[in-house]
C-alpha cells in the first residue's frame, strides 16, 4: 500500500488547514516539550508570526533515562491546544502507547510516533484504526524498507493518512547525535506515494547544523521540515543543544522562502 508501483500519484495529507506533499514546504516547529502554558503559547506566536505552518510540542517524552522530564502528559496536550487556538496552528504531537491514544487524539491534529516506536506494532495498528494524520519518524537503526513497512501496518488498518519523517540513524560517527540520511528523501520518492519530511534537528542533534540541513533537504526534495526551537535553549528541558530559538527560526524561513519560490 505504501508502494508506488500501484499507486503512481504523490499522496497529500491535509493536517489541519495545511497540505503535506502538495509540493510546497510545510514548516512545523515548536519545542522538544511543552513545558508551561505561556512558555508554548508565547513560543507559538512568535513561530506563527515568522511563518510555521504547524506547531509542534512533546507532551510525552520518550527519555532515554527515567529520572529525565518526562514530560506533562494530558496537561501539555491541553496547552498546545490552547495555543492552537490563539495562533490557528495545527497541532502536532507524540503518543507512546495505545492507552493514551483516544485521549491524545481528541487534542491533536497529527500523532507522533517516534524513533524508538517505529516498531511497535501494536501501537502502529492502533493509529492504523484512526483517521487521524500520522508521522511516523524512522527507527534509530531502521532500514528504509522496515520504515516502510511500519508505515504499511498503518495503511493496512485503513488510514492512509501517513507521512514519514527522516530524523537520522545511529552510525560510526561521534561528531553529530545522528546521521541525517538525505538519501532517504529521494529514494523515499523513488519506491513510495507517501510524503516526506526531515528533522534535522534530531538528525543533527546540534542547532548550528540545523539551517543548513534544512536548505539540503528542501534541495533533496522533502516536502516539509521539523524544528526544534525553543526561546531560551540554554534551558530547554530536553534537546536544548539542538533547538534554535525563535531568531535562528526566522533567518531560516526567509532563506526557505528564497530558495522555495526559485525551485
Ligand atoms: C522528538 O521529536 O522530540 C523525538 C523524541 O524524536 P525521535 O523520536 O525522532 O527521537
Ligand atoms: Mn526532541
């Protein structure tokens, strides 16, 4: 299902009011977690003010140690959509587990579903039994083919709303978090209808790479971004090393939108 053999036609999911895989550049950003009400409502303006298109925001956090910000839950869900409804932008956010999902999804306008629950399959048929839009991140160690095959558990259950994230793999190499893999853009388009976009701030892992591997996947031909940014990094309660703040955020916008309007 995921194939393009079958399905020769590029695939366009709607989140919200935005198109995702239409041939424009959707823009989501927002920080790691929603850490107060005012910190993602006043992070949200500014973002919305220099041209996201979509507001992200972890409510529950897949930590890699169990004595790190969790995240808050059900309460971050409700200020990310409060801060849906002072900007109008669609909100996007992480589910770890089929519990949570039916609460989760009467707040959000996309499911997250991260690196380390690519493989949950459980999980990934559950949001398969959703209507909602889905982006499914690709696993740490996950091959091309096993990314979409996880997105093949979700179109299999029926909701063919699916949009795949490349975020980086674990490699050899010790000088960013991840390695971005670019060449999953056009090899994604190449074998799949489904849209694509990157994460270059978890393929990275540090915020000064963050602008220019944005400009190389919108060059490679992702049809989005997601950011991390965050108005006081320094003191980000997870990902600050790789979230830019709001006036890193607008100096990359209006090189995207340079660069999108010469494509
Ligand atoms: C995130 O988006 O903050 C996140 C935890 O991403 P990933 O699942 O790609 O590590
Ligand atoms: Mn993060």
């Amino acid at each position: 299902l995921a194939s393009r053999l079958n399905h020769s036609e590029s695939t366009v999911v709607q989140v919200g009011d935005r198109k995702i895989g239409d041939g424009s550049v959707a823009v989501i950003a927002g920080p790691c977690s929603v850490e107060g009400r005012q910190e993602i409502i006043e992070i949200a303006k500014e973002l919305k003010r220099e041209g996201a298109h979509l507001l992200r925001g972890g409510a529950f956090k897949p930590r890699s140690s169990p004595y790190s910000f969790q995240g808050l839950g059900e309460t971050g869900l409700k200020f990310l959509a409060e801060a849906r409804e002072v900007t109008g932008l669609p909100i996007v956010s992480e589910v770890m587990d089929i519990e949570n999902l039916p609460m989760a999804c009467a707040y959000i306008d996309m499911i997250q579903i991260g690196a380390r629950n690519m493989q949950n399959y459980p999980l990934l048929k559950a949001v398969g039994r959703t209507t909602k839009p889905v982006l499914l991140k690709r696993g740490l160690s996950a091959t091309i083919e096993e990314w979409l095959m996880s997105a093949e558990y979700i179109l299999s259950e029926g909701n063919p709303n699916v949009i795949l994230c490349e975020r980086g793999i674990r490699t050899f190499e010790t000088a960013t978090r991840n390695t971005l893999d670019l060449n999953a853009v056009p090899v994604i388009k190449h074998l799949s209808h489904l849209p694509i976009i990157v994460d270059p701030s978890h393929g990275t892992g540090v915020a000064r790479y963050v602008p220019t591997m944005s400009m190389a996947a919108i060059a490679a031909g992702a049809d989005g971004l997601i950011l991390e940014a965050h108005q006081c990094p320094e003191s980000a309660l997870s990902d600050g090393q790789q979230s830019i703040t709001p006036e890193e955020f607008s100096r990359l916008m209006q090189k995207v939108e340079v660069f999108t309007s010469a494509l």
